[in-house]
C-alpha cells in the first residue's frame, strides 16, 4: 500500500501542472478566440440552483454557477480543481483532501473546509442530498483537519474509481447559502447568476474573482428556453443564438450537414426498459428474461435517435471498466429465443397480456421507441395499450413506481460501475420502483461485491454483475444515446467535452 500511496502522490503533483492544459483550449486555440457574449438555447427550464439536483434540465448550469471538488478529463483522468491535491489513506478506508486557499464564494465569503463539511453533511441528508446522497452511503463521516484540509472516513475500503467519483460529483455551495441553493445559487464558479425570467431565460454574467488563472472570455451568458427543437434550430440558423444545448440527435444531425458544429460528449445516457417485477407477468423470472431478446435494439436506435449511438443490452457506456460486448450478441434481438422463454414461463396468454406500457408522451424519442416495442410484442402474442403521461403525472407515475413497464434514461454509467445504482430503477436500498427490501438479493450483493473488490477480484465481480443484471431482467438496457448535445455556429470556439456532458462556459470563446 506505501507503494500506491507514494505513486498516487506522485500522480497529484503531476495533475496539478497539468491541470489547465487538461481543461482549457489549447494555447493556440485560445490566442484565436475572442472576448464577447454568448447566446444558448436550452429545450426546458432549469430545475433550480441546487447543484445537488443533478438532473440533465440542470446541466447547463451546474459547472458553471459551481466548482467541484476534482474534475475529470474527457478521458475520464482525476485532476485537480477546488481540492488542489488527494491522498486515499491506507487500506482505502478515506481519503484528504488539500484545499485551494485562493477561491471564495460568489459572496465574498471564503471557501475552506468548514464549507466543504457542510456541503457533505447536506449530501448525506436524504431529505437534502437529492442526487448526490446514494453516492453519500460510503462516506462514515469526515473530520476538518485545519482550515484548508479536511479528511472523508468511509465505512469500509473503498476503490480508488469510486472515491474519485464521489469527489467530482461534489459541488461545495457556501454554508449560508444551503437553505435557499434552490432559488438562489451560492457557488464558486466562473459565473454568477443575473437574472431569472422563470420558463423565458436564465442569465449569468462573469465572477470577476474567478480563481483560475484562464480567466473566462465570455462576459455573459443567456439560456433562453425553447419550446422546441424546430424553433432553436431555426434561432441558430438565423443568428439568433449561438449554441443550442440539449436538442435531439435528429436536429443535432441536420444543423451539422448545414455547416455546424456538433460536439458529442464522453458520458452518454443508456436508455433502459424499467421493469416493475413486484406487480403483474414481471414478477416472472422467465417472462422478464424474454424482454432481453424482444428489444429491437437497432430499430430502436435508429428511429428514437437517428443512429447517434451504440447498441447495448449492459447499462454501460463504452468507457466503463465493466463493457463486455460479447452480450450485445448473446442477449441480441431474437424472437425464438424470446419465444422460447415465454413458455417456459408457464404463463398464459392473458396474463402476459395484462400490462399497460406507461410512455412520456412529452418526449418524441420515447413515444417512437415505445411504439416500436408494441409492434415487436405482438409478434409474440403479447398485445398492450400504451400509457401516455406528460409532465409532472409521468415524473410522478415514474418515481413513484406507478407503472409495469416504461422506458427511461439512466446516467453515471461512465464511471464507476455501481455509480449505475444512483438511478431510481437500479437503487439497492429504497428503491422508488422496486421498494425495500430489495426484490433480487442477487443484484444487491453483486453490487457490494464490485463495491468491495480489489486487484484480482475486480475483474470477476464486474463479470458477476453482468451476468445478474440479465438474468434478474428488472431492467433492460437498448442503447446509449447523447445527452447534452452541443451544436454550434462555427464562430464558436473551445468547446469543453466534460465528463458528463454538461455544458462549461469558461473555455468559450468567439472566432
């Protein structure tokens, strides 16, 4: 273990030096760009300003109101950024961090350990923590250790993928900012927020104290809200914007034929079929099981996402340490073999009927792949009605586990494998679908045995979780596809590919 802890010391050193030239533009790029203001459609309002509240209507803020504790490169490389430099103690039982002494908040207010104490102690609030508190159930507790040093002890030995997740993810809010993050942001980042126009725009204007030393070109940005893809794409094309975030792979694909720019990012989304196994025909193994070979997964690509992504039948993006691709072709569309479970399921011909497929009728892509699941069913025999729900009656029939059956992305599937059970349907403990206890006590310890594998262990425990992930079938996944899609007019530079595809001003600028 000195060994490790001597090289991972080493690597902090290194990351620091290289730390800018990882995030920002090249030197070359960035003596082309231009001071100048920015424009971006968005396709919904945000949320609100918690950073905690990591859901994707909030991504083009996130990174820019706020710092995180580390950031990712594109490659999915730990560097520095509000914690200067980390070192995970031995037998990974916690990890400290070292504090940058040169930031403060948006307020004036200095930013230091007690601030990242309190942030931590909102995150593992399940009342507070939203988003960020699955991944808070490591964490035992932490201890200031000076002003500018504060130490995490975990409940057991943690591995280093997964202790650097937990850091990027964390965005310190200024302690008394906490209670009112939601309305009003409390961040370090390179902007702060101007205005609010609630359902028209967001507007932030430059931190003229931002901490890093490539201070922003761009003075001030606009997320103006479009009520659809045809309209942003129409405000780009005619200047009226200069960046639309968050469109669909359809449009994305046809502004970039018209001499567009469009900028993919690392940490794509995978859609996933979310199986309710405690209700109705789901409850059987072997009629779930035929779900895996009734997904026409290519079909589905191409009509929900114009082809803008790969086949799937894991819930991993290309870049997660626990891809086997082997299962795209074992577990590949096959009606016989779907027909062939079905039987063996023992299950009559009604009762495989007597589901309703639940559908986000506000959402194109998931009405049209929901479609063309109906049409395969049938021709196996199994003929549904699909339930169309929009808004806030879909997000709550969702997470509310009112449904049999519904498709659904899912995120953090870049990283860490078991940073898969931060998404509602894949949870181990308190499950909004599935409930607690947790119906597949297998998936449960196939998650803690990935939480707790080191060196030759790990390899056997990511092919364990595979094998139980298809063969409980509570979820099955079909492709990944872009979220956070970035098209742009050519007069925009130094476009940042960030770790999960949320939207990074401070590298922009102007040709």
């Amino acid at each position: 273990m000195k060994t490790n802890l001597v090289r991972r010391s080493v690597l902090m050193a290194g990351s620091l030096l290289a730390a800018g030239a990882l995030v920002m533009p090249t030197l070359a790029q960035a003596q082309a760009l231009k001071p100048g203001k920015l424009r971006v459609a968005i396709l919904a309002d945000i949320a609100n300003f918690d950073p905690a509240q990591f859901s994707s209507v909030n991504f083009p803020l996130i990174k820019n109101l706020y710092d995180s504790l580390i950031e990712y490169t594109a490659e999915g490389q730990a560097i520095p950024s509000l914690a200067s430099a980390w070192q995970i103690g031995a037998g990974n039982n916690s990890v400290t961090l070292t504090l940058r002494k040169d930031v403060k908040f948006h307020s004036g207010a200095p930013f230091n350990a007690e601030a990242v104490a309190a942030t931590l102690k909102k995150s593992a609030d399940p009342k507070t923590g939203k988003n960020v508190y699955p991944t808070m159930s490591v964490v035992k507790d932490w201890t200031v250790v000076d002003p500018y040093t504060i130490r995490l002890n975990f409940n057991n030995p943690v591995p280093d993928k997964q202790i650097t997740d937990l850091l990027q993810f964390i965005s310190p809010i200024e302690p008394a900012g906490i209670e009112t993050a939601e309305t009003k942001p409390a961040g370090t980042g390179a902007y702060m927020l101007a205005e609010r126009v609630l359902g028209q725009r967001v507007r932030m204007v430059v931190n003229p104290n931002y901490w890093r030393a490539e201070k922003p070109l761009i003075s001030e940005v606009t997320l103006t809200v479009f009520s659809d893809n045809d309209a942003a794409s129409a405000a780009l094309e005619s200047g009226s914007v200069d960046i639309v975030y968050g469109g669909s792979s359809r449009s994305a694909l046809r502004l970039r034929n018209a001499g567009n720019q469009l900028i993919q990012g690392p940490g794509p989304l995978v859609q996933v079929f979310r199986i309710n196994s405690t209700q109705g025909p789901f409850k059987n193994d072997k009629f779930r099981q035929a779900f895996n070979h009734l997904m026409d997964r290519a079909a589905i690509l191409q009509i929900g996402y114009a082809g803008l992504g790969q086949v799937t039948a894991l819930p991993w993006a290309p870049a997660s340490p626990a891809v086997d691709k082997s299962y795209d072709t074992k577990y590949a569309f096959d009606l016989d073999k779907a027909k062939a479970l079905l039987k063996e399921s023992g299950l009559s011909e009604a009762a495989m009927n007597d589901w309703k497929m639940l559908v986000n009728g506000g959402d194109q892509a998931s009405l049209a792949i929901s479609q063309v699941v109906q049409s395969t069913l049938a021709k196996v025999g199994i003929k549904i009605e699909l339930d169309l729900k929009q808004g806030s009656e879909y997000i709550d029939a969702l997470l509310g586990g009112k449904f049999a059956a519904t498709f659904g992305g899912i995120g953090n599937v870049q990283k860490f494998p078991t940073r898969v059970a931060t998404n509602s349907i894949y949870r181990t403990v308190k499950n909004p679908v599935l409930g607690d206890p947790h119906p597949h006590p297998a998936y449960v310890a196939a998650i803690e045995r990935v939480n707790t594998a080191f060196g030759t262990d790990v390899k056997p425990a990511y092919d364990n979780l595979n094998k139980v992930l298809v063969e409980s079938a509570f979820a099955i996944p079909t492709n990944t596809y872009d979220i956070g899609l970035i098209v742009a007019s050519p007069k925009v530079g130094g476009i940042s590919r960030e770790i999960d595809n949320m939207l990074v001003v401070r590298t922009i600028g102007l040709r």
